[in-house]
C-alpha cells in the first residue's frame, strides 16, 4: 500500500513543482524582459490595448525541464532517456524563439531552424517506420517528420492569439494525452511528462489569462509544439496505424484545427487574388479572434477553446473505449469534423466557393475541376477496401488484396466515359448510371480476387468464406456510396450551398429575404437561377413559399417551406418578415394579384412577376 501510495504521489509531487517553478520563474520574466526588450506593443494584429512582456515561454521550459531532470535522476530509465530527446531540439527552438521574439525574424528563416529541429528528432530516434509491414524508406520518415514536427509546431504558435489560450489547451492536451498513455499502457515515462509540462503550463497560466501580464511569445508557444510532437511520436512506435496517427492528432484538435483552416484559408486567397498575402502571413480570422468577435471577451473566448479542446479530448476517449468496434468510432469522429468544419469554417468555405465559381466561369479551369474526380475516387475506393478489409481480418490492409480490389474498379470508371459528366449539372440518369458501374467494378473486383487470391487470404488471416462475402459486401456498399455520395455533396454545393455561403459573407443590409407566391414549374425555375448564380447585387434569400394550394400547407417544396396561402399573408409576413415578394404562379385571377399589390405597397414590400415566354426576337439585342 506504501508503495503504491508513493508511486502515485510522484504523478502529484512532480506536476506540483513545475508549476511552482514556472509561477516563480515567470513572475521574475515579468519583470526582466521588458527591461531586455522583450515587449509586445498593441496594434496590427494584436488584439491588447497596452504593453505587455512576451518571451515568458523561457520560464515553462527552464521549470519543465529542471523538475522532469530531477525526475530522470531518480527514477533514470525511460525518464531519462526521454529527457535526453527532448533537451537537444528544445535548446535549439527555444533559442530561436527568444531571438524572435526580440528582433522579429522572417518565417523563413523560422521555417529553416524548424526543418533543422525536425532532423535532430529524427536523428535522435524516429528514423524507421512501417505502414502496411512495409519499411518505409529513411527519406520518406525524415518528410514524415518534419511534416509532423513543423505542422504541430505552428498549430500551437497560430493559436497563441488570446491571453491564456495556448498554455490552457497545452494543460487539456496533456491532460488528455495522460489519460490516454495510463490506459494504454507501457508508457509511464511520456505520461508523467505531459504532467509536468501542464503543471508548468499551469503555473504560467497563473500570468497570463486575462488579463494577462505576459505573453508565452514564440519561445513558449513553438516549445508547447515540440514536446507534442516529439511525444506523439514517441506513442506511433514506428508502426503507423489510423489510431496510433489520430489520437495524438485529437489530443491537440484545436491548434491543429485552427492551422488546418489557416493554411485553407490563405492557400484560397492566394489564389483569388495573386496580391494578397502568402500562407506564412498573419491574418485575424483564427477560430478566438472569430469567436472574440462575437463574445467581446477574451475570457470567455478562452473559455469558449477550452471547451472545444475537451470535445477533441473525448474523441480520444471514443477511440479508446470503441477499440474493439473502431469502425463505429471513426464514422462518429468524421460526422463530429463534418459538422465542425461546416459550424467553424464559414470563411474558408465561402472563399473556396468563390474560387470554385470564378474557375467554373473560366472554361479551362472548369476542364481542371472535373479532372480531379479520378483522383478523389481512387482515394474513396482505398477507403472502402481499408475499411473493408479491417472489419474481415482485423488488419489495416494488403498490397496484393488492394491491387485485386482497386484495379478492375478503377479501370471500369476510367474506360466507361464517366469522367465526361460535368457534375455540377448532372441528370439522375447519369447518377444510375455511376452507381451501376461502380457496382459492375466492384462485383468484378471480388470475383478477381476470390479466384486469384482466396487460397492465400484463407492461409494468411484465416477468412472464411462468410466472412469473406461480408467484407466484399461491405466493399461493394462502401464504395458506391462514398462515390456517388460525394457526386451528390458536390452537385448540392454548385446548386444551393454556395449561394448561401455568399449571402451569409454580405452585411445584413445588403441582404434581402424573398418569398415566393407560387409553388409550381416557374418557382423551381427562379430557385435554380438564382441558386446557381452568384447575385453580385443585392443578395436574395428565400424564405419560404406561399402557395394557394391547401394539400402543400406545411409542406417542403424545393427545399423549401410552404407558409400557407395569400389569405395568410398577414400573419406570414409578421412570422417571418421579409422585403420582396416574387410572383410565379398564374396571375389570371385578378382580384387576389389585386389584394397582393395592395399588401405590398402599404408595407413598402417590392413586388415582383416572374414571366417565361418565346419570343421571335432577341431580348438582349440593341438597336
């Protein structure tokens, strides 16, 4: 009981210190770097009002490493070890950072020292990995981990925008990946590290929520980056699965989320306008300035992240706790970033729809758009197999299995003339049509491989062959819908969601919401005009439809709600104002078209006829 006691207060003592030590070593930086010159002025950016200290960074690494080297000596082993990994890399960035964080070097010569660090992780222990059983080639480790390190490093130098944001959610990451490493097992060492880097990072946080008396500047914040992901690859122990990937991923979601959006939204910006900033230029649209926008509170932002941080942190439980049903895991996480992405990315997702318009206006930039379908489905069938092939043997794939599955299926779309459809304007024909191929090269696929390669799977993985026609099953279901899914997400974007994403960029008094009298032929026609091209004036919304027909009350109709009839108009309009009404539905009975002017023009309602007609003259032609 003793030693169990003594074990466990260790977990306690050691995080305790360091945020002791980091209280005490920070609340000396407060005092000694502005008189270095180590000062953050207001404006730009930045989001303070005065001057306020930055480098304090250097007091989280002197208390981290000072109690997890009194750890090593004690306890030596893994400990050791590890702080022997972490000290030669930390050295190197944190001297860089405090350099910056000084004179404001140039991100490329950042980005320089930062590939300089990645190869000094590598060198010091992740030089192998295998995917697959494959040995992965020592250049393709060292672009993994350079990768990983620099990704990882500037997630949480982006996010490191708000007083306390990044030292709070290095103290719920580590939180999140202490739990995860005592669950797995077998990794005592990295877990007591993430402790005392939080306690550090505790102690700090002390200073710098709001109202903060100093910032972690790049010193602490490229810092946070490092330990994360010198430890998350520690935990991949040189066999890259989806999990060993994912959980250290999830436990940092948030910077890394926010790095993700940052490098959308300024690669789609880039491209719109070839004057605007690069990918390494600062921008106030992070996920805390958006949300500061809206709060006004730095605090509650914070806070706000916070929360966010710990819904990344329980996907991480997810996975753990569905370890022996992953698959149900993996489809809750991709609808969780699904809606995260479709909730928090408003910019990126109207900037890339703008890209996509002006490139589908432009003929070869259309051509280009449509080329990439190939490529999307190829990676779509890997995803059917993978998942195909881990729910009949329990493994992540095969080389051999994944030739059989992948090429008669990939040479059934190439050579059926699929890849002609323009997709944003597709007909259901060319949909059945899709799905049907898809089913043909599937159906192959598994009959190629149950005659070729039975034998072998049989002997390898010990399938029989039930379980062997529910994984080609779940293949054939897989891949059709992914496919055709992702014909339909894209088909609905060109023809609805696109509009709605440039309505909701436009300030509130440019925008105009529009019902609709009439649910016929016409109204469907308007909606696809409308829909389908961007209005650079005056931006329309539909908000519902009025129609005399008492069987559509209450109803959808194109997307859209039937309110009730012109009889209603009065209690419709006070549900649910709006500022222009447009007429398609047939105008023949004049008392009611009488009635509607009426209503409009004593509420200062636009009114407006939608007519369709031939004409034996050219509409647009001029005398």
């Amino acid at each position: 009981m003793l030693e169990f006691l003594q074990y466990y207060a260790n977990w306690i003592v050691y995080p305790g210190a360091a945020a002791v030590f980091s209280a005490f070593f920070t609340f000396f930086a407060i005092r000694l770097l502005p008189r270095l010159g180590y000062v953050d002025k207001p404006g730009g950016r930045h989001i303070h009002q005065r001057i306020v200290p930055r480098g304090g960074g250097i007091a989280i690494i002197l208390s981290f490493f000072l109690v997890l080297g009194i750890l090593a000596l004690e306890q030596s082993g893994p400990v050791a070890e590890l702080w022997k990994r972490l000290l030669p890399p930390s050295l190197l960035l944190g001297g860089l950072g405090m350099v910056d964080d000084r004179f404001e070097l140039s991100s490329w010569i950042k980005l320089f020292v930062q590939l300089l660090v990645a190869l000094i992780v590598w060198s010091m222990g992740a030089q192998t990995y295998s995917v697959f059983g494959w040995t992965v080639p020592w250049y393709l480790s060292l672009t993994f981990t350079a990768v990983w390190i620099i990704i990882i490093l500037n997630s949480f130098n982006l996010i490191d925008g708000l007083d306390g944001l990044a030292s709070g959610l290095a103290i719920v990451s580590g939180g999140c990946m202490t739990i995860w490493f005592l669950l797995i097992g077998g990794h005592d060492a990295e877990a007591v590290t993430m402790l005392v880097l939080a306690g550090a990072c505790l102690g700090f946080l002390r200073y710098n929520f709001y109202p903060a008396r100093i910032f972690l500047g790049d010193t602490g914040s490229t810092f946070l980056g490092l330990i994360f992901a010198v430890i998350g690859l520690s935990t991949i122990d040189h066999a890259v699965t989806a999990t060993s990937l994912l959980l250290p991923l999830l436990a940092i979601g948030v910077p890394l989320f926010d790095v993700i959006l940052a490098i959308w939204r300024r690669s789609m910006r880039k491209l719109l306008d070839p004057h605007a900033g690069g990918i390494m230029d600062g921008d106030q649209d992070h996920l805390h300035h958006r949300l500061f926008k809206k709060t006004h509170k730095q605090a509650t932002t914070a806070l706000i992240m916070y929360l966010l941080g710990c819904g990344f942190a329980a996907g991480v439980l997810l996975l753990l706790v569905f370890r022996t049903a992953a698959a149900i895991a993996y489809i809750i996480l991709l609808l969780a970033v699904l809606l995260a992405i479709r909730q928090l990315a408003g910019v990126e997702l109207s900037d890339s729809a703008r890209l996509i318009q002006n490139g589908l206006s432009k003929p070869r930039r259309g051509l280009l758009i449509n080329l990439v379908h190939p490529f999307i489905d190829f990676a779509l069938i890997g995803i059917a197999f993978l998942t195909a092939h881990w729910c009949a043997t329990d493994e992540i794939g095969n080389l051999k299995i994944f030739v059989y599955c992948f090429c008669p299926l990939a040479l059934v779309l190439c050579f059926s003339g699929i890849y002609r459809v323009y997709w944003l304007r597709a007909g259901v024909n060319d949909y059945c049509r899709l799905a049907l191929l898809i089913l043909s090269g599937t159906i192959l696929s598994s009959l190629l491989l149950f005659c070729g390669s039975y034998e072998y799977i049989a002997d390898s993985f010990g399938v029989g062959i039930r379980q062997f026609v529910t994984g080609s099953l779940l293949f054939i279901t897989l891949a059709t819908l992914l496919i055709v899914s992702e014909r339909l997400i894209i088909h609905y974007a060109g023809w609805f969601w696109f509009h709605e994403l440039y309505v909701q960029r436009q300030p509130p008094e440019l925008q105009r919401k529009l019902v609709i009298y009439g649910g016929g032929l016409k109204c469907r026609v308007y909606i696809n005009c409308l829909y389908c091209a961007k209005k650079a004036d005056n931006p329309e919304r539909i908000v519902g439809i009025i129609d005399d027909d008492p069987a559509l009350h209450g109803l959808h109709i194109y997307g859209f709600r039937v309110f009730g009839g012109s009889d209603r108009l009065e209690q419709i309009h006070a549900r649910h104002p709006f500022g222009k009404l447009l007429v398609t539905a047939h105008t023949g009975n004049r008392e009611r078209m009488s009635r509607l002017e009426t209503f409009c023009r004593e509420r200062g309602i636009e009114l407006r006829y939608l007519r369709i007609d031939e004409s034996a003259e050219d509409p647009g032609a001029t005398a």
